[in-house]
C-alpha cells in the first residue's frame, strides 16, 4: 500500500462548477497534511494546509480532514482555466518525512 | 518570502560521471529534502536531513548520497550516473511543517 494514494486522473470539470478531489494516508501518526499545485515545467506550489478534523476554506479553495477516515480533499469551487494542473496531496509523516502522492490533474473545461 | 534555489535547471551529463546537485534555501530552515520526480510517479523522496551533517534515507536512497555541511545548503550526489536516474529533481525545505520547493533540475544521463 503506497503511503499516500491520489486518483491520477485527469479529472474534467466545466468551467465554474465544483472540483473535487480526494487523497488516502496510511500513516495513523501524520498531523499535518498539504495540498499543493503544479503546472506543467513549474515546482509544487503549496495552496492550503490542514492540521485538524473539518473544513478550511480560504478563497475558492476548501480542504477537509477526516482523521479517523485516513482521509484529505480538496474542493475548488467556480472552477477556472487557470485552475488546470496536478494538484498534489502530501501528508508530514511521524517520522518528520513529508511524503507526496503522485497528483491528480485536473482539467477545466471552457 | 522563503528562496531555494537550485544550481542548475537543466544538466546534461553521461554514464558514469559524478554528479552534484546544489540547494540553497535562506530562510534558516531546520530540514532540506531531495526529491524526483518521474511521470505517473509522482515525487519520490530520496533522501532528507533535519540538521547540519544529519541526514536521512528517504524511500529511494540507492545511487544516491547528500551532503549538508551548512545549514543552507543542501547537496545530492550521484556517484556514478546511470541512464535510469534521468529526472526531474527537486529540493525543498521547510519549518515544519510546510515544504517550498526549488525550481527544480532536469538532469539527463546520455
């Protein structure tokens, strides 16, 4: 089982509607998990962090923790073009390593 | 805002050579790590260090080592580079827990 599972996608959502997606972690211990987005040739950009159970939204962008679940999402909302790209869910593991999964892309279409 | 910068964007090198890969970061962060990153893998950690001279083994150590003999710097080396190490390598460094990454490095063995 990899530490940290994504659906590689891609994933197409119409311009302004609601993209959702989802992350697994294996590491019961991790504390702090991270969305980041990546657009092709470019480095991983962190875009939220989430530390506990529930919703944090900041802008378009929700993240939901579930703990118990094991479980990390990401929901953008009144998707854009400029939203397209590999969105990448890492988790800081107990053993202070951060571990990545291998991104979801995402899609807009007009 | 946080820089770490990476010596090279893109490298060329052939079988065999020794290989240096440099990161800098100057935000006196406590961790450096070492990632690449190859297509439908996502980022693969190869090694970390969480102070001067420490260092840990990520998930994808072999061929690899790294030297951090200041705080700001961060280096990886391939020993002997073989055709299968050509990647994208990345290198971030964090307080935790949040990660920011260099540019990046796209190494070719020919």
């Amino acid at each position: 089982q990899k530490e940290v599972e994504q659906n590689s996608g891609p994933l197409s959502v119409p311009e302004g509607a609601i993209a959702s997606l989802n992350c697994t972690y294996s590491d019961r211990g991790s504390q702090s998990f991270f969305w980041y987005r990546q657009y092709s040739g470019k480095s991983p950009e962190l875009i939220m962090s989430i530390y506990s159970n529930g919703d944090k939204e900041d802008g378009r962008f929700t993240a939901q923790l579930n703990k118990a679940s094991q479980y990390v999402s990401l929901l953008i909302r009144d998707s854009q073009p400029s939203d397209s790209a590999t969105y990448l869910c890492a988790v800081y593991s107990s053993a202070s390593k951060i571990i990545f999964g291998s991104g979801t892309r995402l899609s807009i279409r007009p | 805002d946080v820089k770490v910068t990476q010596s090279s964007r893109y490298l060329v090198k052939r079988t065999g050579e020794k290989v240096f890969l440099e990161c800098v970061q100057d935000m006196d962060h406590e961790n450096m790590f070492w990632y690449r990153q190859d297509p439908g893998l996502g980022l693969r950690l190869i090694y970390f260090s969480y102070d001067v001279k420490m260092k840990e083994k990520g998930d994808i150590p072999e061929g690899y080592s790294v030297s951090r003999e200041k705080k700001e710097r961060f280096s990886l080396i391939l020993e002997s580079a073989s055709t299968n190490q050509t990647s994208m390598y990345l290198c971030a460094s964090s307080r935790e827990p949040q990660a920011f990454f260099g540019q990046g490095t796209r190494l070719t063995v020919v």
